[in-house]
C-alpha cells in the first residue's frame, strides 16, 4: 500500500486523485465520509482499492474506538491531523492480520455496510409509506 495523504479539508475544493473524507469534531471524530462537511480531514490516495482499504479501515478503527483515545476539547472534543494520520498508519502497519486477512476483513466490513445502506434505505421508504397511509385514512374519513 503507498503512503496516502492526508489534509484539513477546505470547503468548495475539489479533488481529482481517489480520497475519502474524515470527521475531525465530536464523539464520532475518526469516521470515515464519501462526502465533505465543515470539520474533516481529506485523504488522498493514488488507486480506489487503496481508498477502498484505508475507507473501511477507518470505520474499523472509528467503531473500535481507537481514534477516542486522542480526542481532546472538554466542549467540542476534536482529533488533531497527526493523531488521525498516525492512527491509520499504525492501523495499517501495526495489524497483526496478514495483508490479505485484512483485506479479507475489509470486504466483508464493507458488504455489511452495503448491506445496513440498503436496510436505512428501506427503513426510510417504509416510513414515506406509512404517512402516505395515514393521510389516504385521514382523508377518506373527512
């Protein structure tokens, strides 16, 4: 895997290399985003597979809660731009997985994640479902 960079994003900036997105403020500081917000860091990358890889790797290392250890800010607890880089570079260099098992645990990561987007997706057209349902009842009965 080559060496990825990694940048405080700037609002209205576009990126022409694969990169994903990393939310630097708040208890969820470490997630990994497909797209900007006001307070993330952008990684940049040269291949998809390796945006693939350190994407799923981030929300490894997010849900594992190893990017918390870092927060700082007693108001807003935030992720300085080292800490998050060091992070995923320990979480690429220090994983005692081989590096096919890691991508083996990358792809399966990733088919759950597919999988809970077309679940909200589904959750989301049941409830349109449900309050068309309840204003059709609403005016039938007036």
């Amino acid at each position: 895997m080559s060496i990825f960079e990694m940048k405080t994003h700037r609002s209205g900036r576009t990126y022409a290399k694969p990169h994903f997105f990393i939310l630097n403020k708040g208890l969820n500081s470490g997630k990994p985003l497909e797209k900007p917000c006001p307070n993330c860091f952008v990684v940049i990358l040269q291949t998809d597979e390796e945006k693939n890889t350190l994407f799923h790797l981030s929300m490894m290392l997010q849900i594992g809660g190893f990017y918390a250890y870092y927060l700082k800010g007693s108001v807003i607890p935030f992720i300085s731009i080292n800490d998050c880089r060091n992070t995923l570079k320990k979480g690429l260099k220090s994983n005692p997985i081989a590096n096919s098992e890691l991508k083996k645990y990358i792809k399966i990561v990733s088919v759950i994640a597919n999988k809970e987007k077309e679940l909200q997706n589904v959750i989301e057209k049941l409830a349109v479902l449900k309050v068309s349902y309840i204003q059709s009842c609403i005016n039938a009965m007036h």
